[in-house]
C-alpha cells in the first residue's frame, strides 16, 4: 500500500484527496500547510491522521512513498527538492515549476534517484481526451498532425479567485513571471506538447490587457494571449487564451493530411471532421448531416458514462493518478513523458519572455524572434 501526503490544503488539494480516496492501495496518511487552520480542516474532512506546519517535519516523521504538492508555484521547486531528497514520488499540480531551468532539474533529479514525477495535467486524461487520442494512434488524421489549435480561456467576471487577485496587489498570482497566465496556461499548452517532435519549437507572441480589466484600472495582469508555435515546415499551432471572448472556449482541434478533430473539454464532445470534399451542392448538404450525426453520437456516449458512474468532473485527474501510481507500483514510465513536460516549459518561457521584452504590459505586443 502506498502512503500518500498532501502538501498545500487550498481548494485545489480538496479535489486531489477526493480522487486519491478513490484509488485502491493507497492510504492518505499526512497533510501539511504553514496554515494550521487549513491543515487542521484539510485532516478533519478526509480523515488524515497527521497535520504538520512544516515540510521537513512531515517526511522525516511520516516518510510518504507519494507526495502530491498543490502549494501556490513559487514554493514548488523548493518543496519538491526536498521531497526527492527524501524518496518520494511527486505529483505537482500545474504549472509544474517556475521556469525551464527549475522544470529540468527537477526532472532531472527524479530520474538520477529512479523516482516517478508528473505534472497535474489531468484536462489530457478525461474521458473525451482519451477518446480522441485513441483515434489518433488508430491513424485516423491519415498520417501525422499537420496543425493544431488549443483554446483556453478563463472568465474573470464571475470566479472568488479573479476578484480577490483583481483587488489584491500583493497576490501571489502577481508575483509569478507570467502573472495570470503563467497559473492558467499551462493545461491548454500541454495539449500541444505531445504532437510536437522538437523540444524547442518557434514561438510568436501577442498579448495584452483587456478593454475591460483597463477599465478597472488594472494595467498588468495581461489577460489576451495569441500565440503562433511552429516546428520548421512540419507542423503549426495556435494557442488562444481569453478572459472576454464568448463563448469561453476550452477546445483543442487537430488535423492530419486526411481528418481532423474537435475536442470540446466543456461539453464532452469529440467531432470527426472527414476531409473528403463533394461535389457540387452535396458539399453543402451532407458535411452538416454527417456533424449532425457526430453530435447525437457524443450525446450517447455521455449518457452511457453518465449511468456507469463514469461521468465525473474530475474523471482526467482520477486517471491520471491512477496512471501515475500504477507507474509507481509496477515501475514503468509516468503517463505524462519528461519530454513534453520539458517542452511545456521552454514555450511558456519564450511566451514571457517576449511580453516582457514588449516593455508595457499594458500595450499590444508582437514580437518575432527566436529566444535560445
């Protein structure tokens, strides 16, 4: 039986343990936080029999095969240093780590003393995700992916967090060398990774502070990203996030030399788009019978989750650390390759890169270069 520790008590860490308790073979045996209030509560709603304030404290008195570390990114590199030192497998929420060069040597850490680490990109493992990779390995792009898009956007308008990050000058949120972004983009970013064979691919930027967070006087939390990532004359991408556009679109679309894919994360879809072409006025008849047809397949595909209990909001982060601990148990590779976390990484540095580079994060910037 693995024993587990949970490292961080914030809302995030609510939806690990209740995964986590759904997994066999395995027993939450320690929570920590600098906060005693939210590691007292944390181990009162899940039964955890030990609380600690201190990280050092937790493994040397509970020693955890697995430590999953949901603490806010700055803390990250530092935490997971520990815990590998000690002989812990991690799984560390999203964003991985602060940067490339952090990102690296943890990997590298975790692969010279022959543990497992992952990164919490648990969006690449629900059911639809799944689904659609399946398709892919089956050769249904007819080859290779030649283009991608990855959509994904957050409402500030509405959630507790963007408020209190909105009001907040001293947030952590604000503190990160992408801000907002560097919290948020890391899952539609990683959808990308696993298509893309270079490990330092092109990147073009254009970001910039929306009209309406202008409105309310904030000039730095840059909230509109377009960003163009290519590989030589192979394959391209776009990544598009936005906290204005509607509908608030969470999607991934890929297309190979014969098909292409929609994946919609919000609704559970998964539309084939064939690339044959009719003739004459049949082009504009049969395509829109054939997505007819695809939408009421997906309709009953997620009914028949729905009555198997299959159906849940955290059903890629189940999988994923089911994944992940059968890795750890049997001792074959993490469900999620050290090569395209890496490459997560070095994308996100370019992207802030260049929008500091632009000077005023508050204007339009589009830069096209290369960073080393």
């Amino acid at each position: 039986m693995l024993k587990v520790a949970i490292i961080g008590c914030g809302k995030i860490a609510d939806a690990h343990l209740e995964e986590i308790q759904r997994v066999g073979d395995c027993e939450v045996v320690a929570a920590c936080d600098c906060e005693p209030l939210m590691v007292r509560q944390c181990c009162d709603r899940y039964h955890i029999p030990h609380a600690f304030r201190d990280v050092r404290e937790l493994l040397d008195a509970c020693r955890p095969d697995v430590v999953h570390l949901t603490t806010p990114p700055r803390s990250h590199f530092p935490i997971a240093m520990q815990c590998l030192a000690s002989g812990a497998h991690l799984y560390i929420e999203k964003p991985f780590a602060l940067n490339y060069e952090e990102t690296r040597q943890l990997l590298d850490c975790a692969e010279s003393k022959r543990l497992k680490i992952t990164a919490g990109h648990d969006l690449q493992f629900s059911p639809v995700a799944r689904r659609m990779r399946g398709l892919i390995q089956t050769g249904y792009l007819g080859g290779a992916p030649v283009h991608m898009e990855s959509y994904y956007c957050y409402e500030l308008g509405n959630p507790t967090y963007a408020r209190a990050l909105l009001a907040n000058s001293g947030h952590w949120v604000r503190q990160l060398p992408g801000k907002l972004l560097q919290n948020v983009i890391s899952h539609g970013m990683a959808r990308l990774a696993e298509y893309f064979e270079g490990d330092d691919p092109d990147v073009q930027v254009c970001g910039y502070v929306s009209p309406m967070l202008r409105s309310l006087g904030e000039e730095e939390i840059v909230d509109e990203l377009r960003v163009m990532v290519s590989e030589g004359r192979q394959r391209s991408a776009y990544f598009t996030f936005s906290s204005q556009m509607q509908p608030a679109l969470n999607q991934f679309r890929i297309f190979g030399p014969a098909n292409g894919l929609v994946l919609d994360q919000d609704q559970e879809t998964l539309l084939r788009l064939p690339g044959r072409r009719f003739k004459s006025y049949a082009q504009k008849f049969i395509p829109p019978v054939v997505t007819a047809k695809e939408c009421i397949s997906n309709v009953a595909t997620n009914l028949r989750l729905l009555l198997r209990r299959e159906f849940q909001p955290k059903a890629g982060m189940h999988w994923l650390i089911s994944s992940f601990y059968n890795a750890i148990a049997n001792n074959t590779p993490p469900p999620i390759p050290a090569r395209e976390i890496l490459w997560t990484a070095r994308v996100m540095d370019k992207i802030f890169a260049q929008l500091h580079r632009g000077g005023d994060w508050g204007e339009l910037h589009k830069i096209h270069d290369e960073i080393p």
